[in-house]
C-alpha cells in the first residue's frame, strides 16, 4: 500500500496551465499554482479526473478545490484533496514505498540505499508579497523589483531584507522576510505617524479631513504620514482650505496668514 508524506519543498518544474470548466475564460477566474513532486518520481497525476502529467509537476489550477490522485509506477495509488489559494502557491511532496511483497534487491544497508536513492533537498522559489499603505518602490539590495501598493515578487528561499520608498512622503522602511522553498509569504507593512504643527494669524479653528482638533497654534498633531485637506476657520475672515503632506522624514509645519 502507498504511503504519501507531504514535505515543504519540490523539484522546479514548467506550470502547466490548466482547463478552466463550464466554458469560462481561462483568464475570467482566479487562479493560483499547485506543485506536487513524489518519490520516486513519475507518478501519473489526475486533477479532477483529468490526466495531467507526472511528478514533478507544477500546475496553474483556477482557485478553489481540486481532487488530487497520484499513480505511482509499481501501482501505489494515493487521492486527496488540495485547496489552491488565488494568486499563490500550494504544494505537496509524495512518499511511495515499496510494496510488501517486492524484494529488494542486495545492497549497502537501509540508511546508506536511502541517501544514495533520495534526491537532495529541492531549492524551489517562494513569492513575496508586501502589501503598503500607499505606493511604494521595492528594492533589494539597490536591485528595483517593482512599484505598488501590493507587489508580489518571486525570490530563492532563504533571508530576504525588503527596502519600501516612497520620496515623495519621505518614507523609507525595511521589511525582513523568510522564505522557505516552495511557499508564499504575505506581509502587512504598517504605515508611520509623524508630527504635524499648525498655526495662523491672527487664529483659526482647525479641521483636518473633516475632524475638528482645535484651535490654532495647534503643536504635534500625530497623523499617519499622507496627503491631507485642511480647512481653517475663522468667524469673521471664513474658510481657508490647504492641501499638506505629512512626511516621515521630516518637522511638518504650516502657518497661514488669514487676513491674505
């Protein structure tokens, strides 16, 4: 009887795209990618009944559940079922062992046959994916990979050090990722706060987005950095409406003369 261990990493292998059912557009669904690898290997995979090659094998399934059977060559057979996240990678690594009633043929001991037989630790890719509070450019180690909010990036496993810029709000962090063969790894990049003072003359009451926080001088207002609409009012020379960046890198600082 087959026995089948799922393990974290896979051979690299071409995703073969895979039909979507009911007519729809390939392209009209989500769809995300399922590696299977066994040992040994070319076993005869059916995704949903469906022949789809043998191990090793990426696959490009719509997002969603799929029946998985794998057939090894000496007839060990192994049926489960698999949940592809959309967007991102699934995997699962097989173990077919021998059936009972074949001998093994002479040779070095257990442990010696099995280091010789099994295949080194695969050094399959991982994906990144890093999702800002605004637009952002990506780097790593001064190599550009991409600008966004959410940039999904393929790496080698392993320690991954991020840098997120965004000049125009004087943003600069580093992320620190782990990523190990064969998986996905979705991180939430907190936004910062910085200090902003508002003063005018002769005063004015100050409204930031549409909330009052007092009158002016108003002294470090603590507000994630981004771009902002102010209102200030006065009763008698009325409202003075101002776009103003609260940057990270940087005092933020608006006086404004009302009686101009």
């Amino acid at each position: 009887m087959a026995v089948a261990a799922a393990a974290g990493y896979l051979w690299f292998v071409p995703v073969i795209p895979w039909p979507v059912l009911r007519g729809a557009p390939v392209e009209a669904l989500p769809h995300g990618e399922f590696v299977l690898s066994s040992q040994p290997p070319g076993a005869e995979v059916l995704v949903d009944g469906i022949s789809s090659g043998v191990t090793p094998v990426a696959l490009r399934l719509t997002a969603g559940n799929h029946t998985i059977v794998a057939t090894a060559a000496e007839g060990g057979s192994q049926q489960f079922a698999v949940a592809v996240p959309a967007g991102e990678t699934a995997s699962r690594h097989l173990v077919f062992e021998a059936p009972p009633d074949v001998a093994l043929p002479a040779g070095p001991p257990p442990e010696v046959a099995r280091a010789a037989v099994e295949p080194p630790a695969p050094d399959l890719p991982g994906f990144v994916t890093l999702v800002a509070p605004f637009d952002v450019q990506l780097y790593e180690n001064g190599n550009f990979l991409g600008s966004g909010a959410s940039e999904r990036v393929r790496v080698p496993p392993g320690r991954h050090v991020f840098t997120l810029v965004n000049d125009a709000l004087g943003y600069r962090v580093e992320e620190v990722v782990n990523v190990g063969a064969g998986r996905s790894v979705r991180r939430l990049v907190n936004r910062p706060s910085a200090l902003l003072s508002v003063n005018a003359e002769p005063w004015a009451d100050v409204f930031i987005s549409g909330k009052s926080f007092g009158e002016t001088p108003l002294a470090n207002i603590s507000l994630p950095v981004g771009h902002y609409q102010l209102t200030l009012r006065h009763p008698t020379l009325g409202d003075r409406e101002i776009a103003t960046t609260v940057r990270a890198d940087r005092p933020n600082r608006l006086a404004v003369d009302m009686r101009r």
